[in-house]
C-alpha cells in the first residue's frame, strides 16, 4: 500500500473572519470574556480515500505537514471525514511535539476539529485499520492564531492591578470564547451563561502554559484540552444576578480521563453570601506572558445579597465564568459575570448560588473528604536521612457523613512536590533520602477513591536529623556582687524542636551583650543543674546573660538566656529624698514617682507616690539582690505606707499589695491593704524566714520585692498611695531607739542611699562620750577617707560623705568598706567595732 506523503505550506490568506473583541453590556456592566484573537482562512487537504490491510495492525497510509508560516497556534477542522471502526488520525505539533489521537468517536465529539497546536506547524497522519474501506480526510479551512498588542485595562477595583499568578488545579479556560470554567464535585463545569450562549465555548483548557512575551496565548498539551460538550449546556444570559452556566465535557482523547479525574480538584458550591473576603481565580486579559493565563486577588465582600455577589475584587476581560470563592473555606458561593468596578469605587459582581435555577442545574455534588488529623513530621540524630510522618485518618466527609474505610487514600508531598500516597488505615509513611540537616515541608491531604475529591491539606515541617540548635539554658540565676559572680542555671537536654542534643560543648557567657568565657561541657552534662563563678576585668554592675553550644563546625548556638543583672548587696534603704523618679540604681519603676503630696512622711518632705495615672496603676520593683546563704539571718523588709495622702482616696478594691520575687522566679504577695481614706503612715516589718516563699526560696542571688497598686486609669492623679522608709537588712546592734528615748548602747547603721550617687549619709549613736573613728577603704584595703577621728559626746548622729577621697578627688563607681570604731573615754565599756559595705553607682 502507497503511503502518500505531502507538505502543505500557506502564507497568511486573504479571506479573513477576524472574531474582535466582544462585550456584551447589562446597563453599564460589561461582560468580561476575551475572545482569544485568531482568523480562519481556506486550507484545502484531501488524504485520498484507503482501505485496510487484510490482517495485522493498523498502518499509516497518509502524512502531510500544515503550515502557516509564522503563525502562534493553529487548530484543524476537517469539513469531510470517515475513519471507520479503527482507524484514526494522529496530529503532532511540530513545535513541541503535543500530539492527539481522534478517531471516529473523538472527532465526532471534538465537532470534526482539533484540539489547539503551539507553533506554526503539525503533522497530520492517517492511519488504516484492518477491515476499514473508504477511509478518507479532507479540509477545507483551519484557523489560525493571531498575535496581540496588549490588554485593556478594566474592572480593576483600585489605582492598580493586583492580580497574582496561581495555579489552582480547578479553574481552566473556555475557548475559543475567551472566558474561564471551573470544576465541582460532582464532575460538571460552571461558567457565565453569556459564554456558553452561541457556538464558542468548545474547548476547556487546563494547566495552561505562560502566553507570549507579546501576550499572544499558547495551549496545554492536548491531553489537558477536553472538547465541550455542546448538547450537555444549560445556561442563562439574563444579566447580572441572572447569567450562569453549567456543562460537561468529552473525555480526554488521549487520556481517556474526565477533568475532575485529571486534574484531582474540585469546588463544592454553597450558598452564603456573608464571606469577608471573596477570591476570583481566571484566565483574564494582562500583559507579555500572564495575558489570559491563570491569576487570583482576593477582595472585600461588597454587599451582595439575593442572587448578586458583589465584590472589591480585581477582574479582566476574560475573567468571566470564574469561580466567586470564599477565601477562609475555599467554597465557591457563586459564578462571575460582571464588571463594574474602577479606580475610585464600584464592585465587580456576579450570580450567586441562590439563584434557583443555578443551583438545580448544579445537581447533587459529591462530597470533599475531611483532611487527616494530629499531622507530625519527625527525625533526629538517630534518622538523619530519613523522616517519620504520623497523622490520624479522616473518619468523616465535610458534611459529618462517614468516610467508609477503604474508599480514600492519603497523598502525601513534599515540598510541593507528590512523592506517594498510601491507603487509608495505615496513618503512618517514612520517607528516605534525605539530606542530614535540609528542612523539608510535607503536605498530606486525603482523596476518595472514586470521585478523586480531595480534602484541604495540612502541612508539617521538619529537619532531617533534627534541629541543629540547641535549647537555651534554663533557670539562669546570678548571685554575688561586682567582683565576681556565681552563675547556676540547667543544661539544655534538647534541641529547639525537641530532638535529643547528642553534641552539647559548652556554656557561652556574654557580660553586656560580649562573649567574655565559655564553660567547657560535654554531652554527659545535658539536663544538669550547673555552675559557675566568674570574675569581670573591671568591678561593677553588668547584664549577664549565657548561651548553649554544641561540637560541630561551624558551631551552633543557642537563643540566649534571660538576661540578669550583677545583684545589690545588703542593706538597702531608701527615704526617697529626692523629687521625681525613684533612684534607678535601686528601682525599676513603672508610672510612680517621688512627690511630697503626702501627710507627713516619715522621711520629709518626700514619699514614693503610686496610683492610678495613666494605666490604672503603677508598680515598682526593687533590683534583684543577693540573699544568698542569708537563711536564718533574721533578714527584715520593711515600709512604711499610707493611703490618700493630700491627693485622692483609694476605694476599697483600689489596694496597694507587695510582693516578693523567689528562686523559682514567681511574684508571692506577702502584704496587701485595700484602699480607705487617709491615715497616719503605718510600718510593716516582715521577716523574710518567716513567711511561705510559694514553694520557692526567697534566699537566693536574684531576691526582688514589688510595690503594685491598683487604681483606675486616669489622665489626674487618683487612688493614692504613699510608701517611705523602705529598709531590706539584717539587725545591726540594736536598733534605732523610740522617740523620746535615751541612747543605751553603741549603734551604727546603714548609709543610706545605698546605692548612692553622688552623696550618702550614716547614722550612729552613743550611749556615752567616745572618741569616735569612721574610715571608708576600697575593696584592696586601703584608706580612701578618714571622716571622723575626735571625741563625740552621748547622742545621735549622722555624717554625710561626698564621694571623695582624702584628697579631694571624687573616687570611682564600685563597693567600698566603712568602719565604724567607737571607743568609751571612761568607764569600762568595751570598745565597739562594725564595719559594712555601700556602693557608688555613677
């Protein structure tokens, strides 16, 4: 048998039917189809008429080459045709090399056409069956693609254009109408009624490739082209409110599969028109390569309401037939059809699924499946290549039905990619291959069988082998002073996502944000409580903070610790002296102040003032202290405090409460007042062995107390309350003595401020005439001011010091000793000796 053989080349011809771009008008609402440009012009092709082999398969007995030189696209319709029981033709682009197979039921159900061809040539072949005669072909016309200028701009809800690229597998595109369909769940296709109404919609499209640079469209391969269905339309093209469609299409020509088959995806349509924000994914108008490919932007909800959706959502022409999708539940609510925003208002608009005869046309949907539950991903140093992925299979459908065992799978992908599914019941996959330390996302969702309806997805990730950073240390603590400090805290036993550290090395501590050690470990001490001591080139109060590290190159680290200070020392004593803020060398201090709008305060004229303004009250924390060993010290807090003041009474509930801060970190309340009028200050004394530390210890190198009040907010100041006189100190001799009271032994007290900056003053008393002596020295021993040295009779005292050496020059932030020695002129009475510490804080 002869196998013919022919090449057939046009140039461009002249007869011409250009499909312009149409718009049909509701009122002054376009409908938004873009009619792809193209013409069709004679194209004349006769294949001869064969007849089969007696036996065997079936042969090619015909082969030609279509060309339109320069042509973008180009589609065959056949005006003659017999193909008998098994014989076929075969096109294949000559660009890309897509082919499609029709046979006498495809090109009946493609309408004696082809799907769509890149490039500006194909192959048409003939093959003959055994047993066919008469088998022939003949053309009369093709048509052929044009190339494009450039999209209009309309429907755009704003100054600008915010259209994405997406690739929702679901939505396609309507040709050669130029308009947009969309799968649901029962397999059926929805688009306007106005781009089913005539004879152009009789392709769908899906997956479809980047246009042109200069916005001339390119097609899918043709296993991803379906032809419509033309008898299965149902369809009104009544306006806004009232414009839908609803078809099918043929199977695959080469798949043999249904889109919803294919393309896995589905809408299941509801009824709601109360979505905040409305999704529109199409295949509209735009610029070089995104012109009427697949885009999405997401707008507000704009009022819709009986069978309109209305919506602040970008659109094109081409946009029409596009789902109307609930962003928050990925369910379609309705079909779009209109445009109808601009620059400065309107809203873009369609036909909800509360138009009765949409929504009977839509027919029974299937059901999506529920997605699986309680996700995990997980590895670490023992799978370092592999990764576990654990969930709970779905037991329901979306509508509460029962999902039956053995009707879905769950699919599973990785970074974007399938890689495997498995059957339901198992509820548990391992993945090779992996690259020790790569972070890899997976998605499982799962997929009924028989419908290939999926569920929304879920996500985990995940690195192989683990984490490589290590969990910070806790329970971080600094006691000491500002020689040198003690550090305690709990090794990490774990990494941040929770994997077993294998490789723990070391401690890192920072001294004001500044690696200054590190504390060699090994991985024999993750999960121990540890410590160390540290001592700073130069005394003084610093920020402390420590890290975790491991042994590998390079070396990972840890999120740092909490971030502590170099703790006070005893005593602390402050008669807040001075107007304005609290000392912030002693006090962290939230909205309270230092006035002298209370009634006589202990310490005149000034007291810490705390109450409602601004926030509705204020608190103050003392900085954290060292009580280190201090159990059984006899160690007091105390205060004095008042209510009202000159200013504005506290109710009831508006309380002042004090709190102390223990080992555990926690804040225990050891006092509370509730709010009266005004009253003489009282003095509160707490014994700090004396009380419950909430499960904790209050001795210990971070000790804080708090001062709270609570109050309302206001802009005036309101709900008053005073606090003065605060002391934190172990008994030194035997006290101040009651007013009115003689002096009966030798007493020196703390300075007070302390911290102090620049001046500090110290109290003594003399049961008797001494000679008196009281010297201060630095850390070194060495006499830095000699302020008194001379007899002093019986009675109370106080001396101020300056910050200033023997010399005159003022000395250097730090800790300094005071001794005070007072020694009886007559009488036997010993001679009386204390010596303490005080710090300047510059």
């Amino acid at each position: 048998m002869k196998l013919v053989t022919e090449i057939h080349r046009r140039w461009p011809g002249n007869l011409v039917i250009l499909l312009v771009f149409w718009a049909g008008w509701f009122g002054l609402l376009p409908a938004q189809v873009a009619e792809i440009p193209f013409h069709t012009e004679p194209y004349y092709l006769d294949s001869g008429v064969h007849n089969g082999p007696a036996g065997g398969p079936a042969i090619r007995v015909y082969s030609a080459v279509i060309e339109v030189e320069g042509a973008p696209w180009l589609r065959l319709f056949f005006s003659e045709a017999h193909l008998g029981r098994g014989s076929y033709l075969l096109i294949t682009s000559r660009q890309d090399g897509a082919w499609q197979r029709l046979d006498a039921v495809t090109l009946r159900e493609w309408q004696n056409s082809t799907a769509y061809f890149n490039g500006d040539a194909v192959t048409l072949e003939l093959y003959v069956a055994e047993g066919d005669q008469g088998v022939f072909v003949r053309m009369q016309e093709i048509m052929v693609g044009e190339w494009v200028q450039g999209p209009p701009l309309e429907s755009i809800c704003g100054p600008t254009d915010d259209r994405i690229p997406s690739n929702d597998p679901a939505v396609g595109r309507l040709l050669n109408i130029g308009c947009t369909g969309w799968i649901i769940t029962n397999g059926k296709l929805i688009s306007a009624g106005h781009c089913l109404d005539g004879n152009g919609a009789n392709v769908m499209e899906f997956n479809v490739p980047p246009s042109l640079p200069n916005g001339t469209i390119q097609h899918p391969l043709p296993e991803d082209q379906y032809a419509v269905d033309v008898s299965s339309k149902v369809y009104v093209n009544g306006g806004v409110g009232n414009d839908w469609g609803v078809f099918n299409v043929f199977d695959n020509s080469i798949t043999g599969l249904q889109p919803i088959q294919a393309q896995g995806a589905a809408f299941l349509v509801v009824q709601d028109l109360t979505p905040d924000s409305i999704r529109i994914t199409g295949y509209g108008v735009d610029d070089g390569t995104a012109n009427q490919t697949q885009q999405t932007h997401v707008g507000p909800n704009a009022g819709s309401s009986g069978t309109v959706m209305r919506y602040r959502t970008d659109t094109q022409g081409g946009n029409s037939g596009s789902p109307v999708i609930d962003d928050a539940t990925h369910f379609a609510v309705g079909v779009h059809t209109h445009g109808g925003c601009t620059a400065t208002g309107g809203a873009n608009q369609g036909t909800s699924a509360f138009h009765p005869q949409f929504w009977a046309a839509i027919g029974q949907q299937g059901v999506f499946p529920s997605p699986p539950d309680s996700f995990v991903a997980y590895s670490d140093y023992r799978t370092p290549t592999s990764m576990l992925l654990s969930w709970i299979d779905p037991s329901t459908l979306i509508n509460g039905d029962t999902l039956q065992p053995g009707t879905f799978q769950i699919m599973i992908e990785r970074d974007g990619v399938l890689i495997d599914s498995v059957a339901g019941g198992v509820e548990s996959y391992v993945d090779t291959g992996l690259v020790d330390g790569t972070e890899y996302t997976y998605s499982i969702f799962t997929r009924r069988d028989t419908l290939g309806l999926i569920s929304t997805s879920v996500q985990a990730t995940w690195i192989a082998g683990g984490s490589p950073i290590p969990s910070p240390p806790i329970q971080f603590s600094v006691a000491g002073n500002q020689q040198q400090v003690t550090l305690s805290w709990i090794n990490p036993r774990e990494n941040i996502d929770g994997t077993p550290m294998d490789d723990f090395a070391g401690i890192n501590l920072y001294q004001n944000g500044a690696l200054v050690a590190t504390f060699t470990r090994s991985s024999a001490d993750t999960g121990l409580a540890d410590t160390a001591t540290y001592v700073p080139s130069t005394p003084g109060f610093y920020d402390w903070y420590i890290t975790a590290i491991d042994n590998e190159t390079p070396q990972n680290e840890s999120d740092p610790s909490t971030i502590l200070g170099t703790p006070l020392a005893l005593p602390i004593i402050d008669e807040f002296t001075t107007a304005g803020p609290p000392n912030p060398g002693v006090w962290i201090n939230t909205h309270a102040g230092v006035n002298d709008r209370a009634q006589n305060p202990p310490s005149p004229p000034y007291a810490l003032n705390l109450n409602g303004t601004p926030a509705g009250g204020d608190t103050v924390d003392l900085k954290a202290i060292d009580l280190t060993g201090l159990e059984g010290a006899n160690v007091r807090f105390s205060f004095a405090y008042q209510p009202q003041g000159n200013g504005n009474a506290p109710e009831e509930g508006d309380s002042l409460l004090v709190y102390f801060r223990n080992n555990l970190g926690e804040w225990v309340q050891v006092a509370g007042y509730p709010g009266q009028s005004v009253q003489p200050f009282v003095t509160e004394e707490i014994a700090l062995d004396s009380i419950s530390a909430g499960g904790g210890s209050f001795f210990h190198g971070q000790f804080q107390v708090r001062f709270r009040s609570i109050g309302g907010a206001s802009n005036i100041a309101n709900d008053d309350w005073f606090v003065d006189n605060v002391r934190l100190e172990t008994p030194v001799g035997i006290g101040q003595p009651r007013q009115g009271e003689m002096v009966r032994e030798y007493a020196i007290s703390a300075n007070y401020p302390n911290p102090f900056n620049p001046t500090t003053t110290i109290a003594y008393e003399l049961p008797q005439r001494s000679t008196v002596r009281l010297v201060i020295y630095d850390l070194l021993g060495q006499q830095v001011r000699e302020l008194l040295n001379q007899p002093k009779e019986a009675g109370r005292y106080r001396v101020v010091w300056d910050g200033r050496d023997d010399q005159g020059q003022a000395v250097a932030s730090g800790m300094y000793i005071y001794r005070f020695e007072a020694t009886p002129i007559s009488g036997k009475a010993p001679r009386f000796i204390r010596t303490r510490k005080m710090v300047l804080l510059k």
